[in-house]
C-alpha cells in the first residue's frame, strides 16, 4: 500500500509540498517523507516551501537525522529561495497586525531573472511584450 502510494507520487515530473512546519508530523510522518524524497531524489522536480529555517528541521520532524538526510537529499540539485519581508497577502491589514510581527522590510517583487538561451524571435517577443 504504501509503495503505491509513493509510486503515484513518483509519476508527476513536479511534485509540490506547501507549508512544512505549518501543522506538526506525527510520529514516524518524517520517515515516511524522507522515504518519498528519496524515491524523487534525482528523478522527479519538487517545490517545497515553509516558514521554518532548515535549522529547525529537526524539531519539525521530530528527529535531527531524519532532518538531515531530507536536506541532504533535497538541498543537493536545489535552488533556494528566500523571501523575507512583510506577508504579502497581508499588506493591505498590516494596521491590524501586532507590532512584533510587522517586518520593517518593504515588499519588493523578486527581480526578472535573466534569459538563457537564443533571443526570442521577433514575433514571440511581440506578444510577450504587448
């Protein structure tokens, strides 16, 4: 049952797992994670996001091992990305918001990352541009 289970996980080329951290994993829940990043590992794109720093991994697993080798696995071909500032789904509340969890920094739009590869061609870049 369980192989199944992390075998359809395994089918998609992209794999999202938002909010780790939010709600806390049960006993043995980071086995069974580390043991579906494992069978992703190399094969499969993942999104992960969270609002704990991978320090603290280890108490939201509930083992600083099984912590480990999940970041060992995920961090190896991973780019991360990190955001910090004000909520932006709160911006327009941030009045109603205490004032210890108010952040000073504005909330930027990440910057356009750079193209790779040829030009667009001309028509292409019409419709993209207006």
């Amino acid at each position: 049952m369980l192989r199944e289970k992390i075998r359809f996980l395994c089918r998609s080329s992209l794999l999202v797992v938002d909010e780790i951290g939010y709600l806390p994993v049960t006993p043995g829940g980071g086995n069974l994670f580390f043991q579906l990043v494992n069978a992703r590992y190399e094969s499969g794109a993942m999104i992960l996001t969270s609002d704990r720093g991978f320090a603290e991994w280890g108490d939201v697993f509930g083992d600083p091992v099984v912590a480990t080798a999940l970041l060992d696995r995920l961090l190896h071909h991973a780019v991360v990305v990190q955001i910090e500032g004000s909520s932006y789904r709160m911006r327009q509340h941030a009045d109603l918001l205490p004032e210890h969890s108010r952040s000073s920094s504005p909330i930027n739009p990440p910057p356009t990352p750079k193209r790779r590869g040829r030009p667009p061609s001309k028509a292409t870049a019409d419709l993209a541009y207006g």
